[in-house]
DNA sequence: CAGTTAGGTTCATTCAATGAACCTAGAGTG
DNA sequence: CACTCTAGGTTCATTGAATGAACCTAACTG
C-alpha cells in the first residue's frame, strides 16, 4: 500500500489509522459493512468499485483485522464479510465523517437520518444521544432515509437500504434478489 | 480530483465528506493545520509531501472552504493557510481517527496526548472532555508528547511539536529557524 | 551583486486505479 | 447430461495520479 510507504515515519496515530483505512474506497466498504452489506457481489454493485481493487480492499481490510472472513455455506463455498470488533470501532469515524459532510459540504440534503433504537432521538456529531447522553453503539442504531436519498437506485442494494433499518443487520436475501418489485 | 468523479453518484454524506478530505494526504495536512502549522515551507519539511502535491491540496482545501489563504506581509509577498470554521468542525474526524490509530493498530505506543486545556484531563475518544462533560472546542486542546513521539525528528517542525502546545497557535518562527540548539 | 528564502511550476518516471475480459466451481434446469 | 447462471474472484492493457528532481521568480540579506 502505497500510503504505508510514507506514512510510516510519521509520529502520528492518526497517519497510522489512514495507513489502514486512507485508501481510496476503503471507508466506503466499511460505511457498506456497517449498513449491513456483507458479500463481495453486494459490495460491489453497490459501490461501483472494480473488482479488482474491491478484492484487494476486502483482502487488506481483513488483514488489518477490520473485517472477519467466514464461510456461510460450503456447498458452493461462499463467503462474507463481517465487522470485528476492531471494525466496529471505526464507528465514531464514520459517524463524524458524515456528520461533516452534512453540515458543512454545500448542497447536501440530508441523505439518512441516524437515530437511537432505544429512544427515537436523532444522533448528535459525536454518535451520541442527546436524549440519553450516552454515545449509541451502532448496533442501536436506526437508519432512516432522508429527503436527498435517491429514492430509485440503480442496484438492488440502494434499493433494500432505502427502508428503515438496523445498522449491521444483513442486507436479506429478499432485499437484494428480485429487481422490480414495485 | 479523482475521486470526486467515483463517489459523485453515491447518497451518502460520508462519499461527500470523502470527496474533500479523502485524498491521499489531504488529512494529514488538516492535521498539521491544527498543530499550528501554516506555511507552506512548514507543511513541506513536516510532511515530506511532493511539492506539487502540497500545492494542489492547499488550493484544493482552499477552494473547499476548508482553509484560508491569507496574506501575513505584503514586501515578499507571504501567504499562510489557516483553517476556517468549516475545517475547524473537522476536529471531530481527526479526533476519532487518532482515537482508533492509537487503540486499534496493532503495536501502536501514544505518540501524543490531548488534554483539556482548562482542567486538564484528557480527551475521551469523541474529543470530549471526561470530567467536565462536554465536546472541548480544538482552541481549548493542549497536546503533550507521549512516550512513542520521536524524541528528535529531523525537521524543525517536528522539533517544535516536541514541547506541549495549544492546538491552532502558529508555529513560532523561533521554534522552526535555528536547527540544533539543543 | 552573490546567496538565500518562500513559494511555487514543469517534467519524466513510477505506481495504482480502472474496466473489460476471462476463469472456476457448484447449482439449477430441461 | 449439456446448458446456463451465480458468486467470487484473477489477469491485463490503458489511464491517471503521485513522486521527486530540477527549474523558476521575486524579494531580501550581507
């Protein structure tokens, strides 16, 4: 990785998390791994990556420890993609990162909406709740859409995040097959 | 840029976020900015960054919003880029992203540590303040070396990063000048 | 007036991203 | 049992960006 290369010497732990998820498509797997995409082919109409570096992302995230590799059925042997703990913690940098981009990039409609399951209450910046004063795990958290999510993607992936739902529940078989279902 | 073609199409704020501060470098330049770093010579030595690369960031991050480039003395005409409120809300990312480079890259020892300026605690990992229980503003951040900060760095920068700080107080021209006075 | 400093631009080379094509293995279908 | 589909890749030529060295400019310094 070519940021490794030149990051290294740099005496900052923030170089040494962008040594790990710095590259280019790598927050947006991880954003698609939180939203509970799981497989390589739902990441990749989803995201629009090439395979190539969609595989070479998936590879290094799991190396880093991000991502757990594990076989889901053997009969044709598949398998997904799923947050570690070590994942999981890169929520608040999501989490900040959209909350930027919200606020401060001009011409965003919100796109979703990320509320605590507990209470309702929507998220603060931080990921917290403003109600509880706690800050939310992402497995408490609702996703809702907003008013500048496209309301008809073109993948069946856009389509099955385009409901309500729980951060990291898989994106459902049902969701993602039939492609018109109007 | 590059990636502002790829993630145009895609609904999520964090895509938007990611057009502006995804690049290659582009966070570790904020960074810097909030170390008090604000010239272009200072930027250059502290992040070994390809000339041509910074020049492009600075004005890519100028154009964003993010920075300010403003003129400091007319007779050689002298510019310096200064975070604007919009790269000031930046904080939040830069903070979580050392929060989890620091407890989640394997082997990684504290380089530097953020603490309430007023109280003097130290930031929890959403950059708020433990003990007084709120979101501490980067202006109220003092940062002091920690154990894994390289006790003499080649650049005059570096060297005067060595000593506690306020986050976004200018970088002193007497800190940067004379290199070896130990 | 030679040297230095700040702040760049230009250019050839290297390296990674892109997208299309191809590959593999098992599953379902007629 | 041939055909085709699906999931999950790999390979390869082309494009585009990063790199680093060299060069440029303008002003100040001794």
């Amino acid at each position: 990785m070519a940021l490794g290369k030149d990051y290294v010497h740099q005496q900052c732990s923030i170089a040494r998390a962008l040594e790990v998820v710095g590259e280019r498509w790598t927050l947006l797997v991880v954003r698609d791994a939180f939203y509970g995409v799981r497989r390589y082919n739902d990441f990749l109409v989803h995201l629009g990556v090439p395979r190539a570096v969609l595989a070479a992302r998936l590879q290094a995230l799991v190396e880093a420890g991000v991502l757990d590799r594990r076989r889901y059925q053997e009969s044709p042997p598949r398998d997904e993609y799923v947050l570690t703990e070590r994942g999981l913690a890169l929520w608040p940098v999501l989490r900040s990162l959209g909350a930027w981009g919200r606020a401060e990039v001009p011409g965003a409609v919100p796109v979703r909406h990320f509320h605590h399951a507990d209470c309702g209450t929507e998220l603060g910046s931080y990921g917290e709740c403003p109600a509880c004063r706690i800050p939310v795990p992402p497995a408490d958290v609702e996703m809702r859409p907003g008013a500048g999510l496209d309301p008809d993607p073109g993948d069946p992936v856009g389509r099955a995040l385009l409901r309500p739902r729980r951060l990291l529940v898989p994106v459902g078989r049902e969701d993602v097959s039939e492609a018109g279902n109007s």
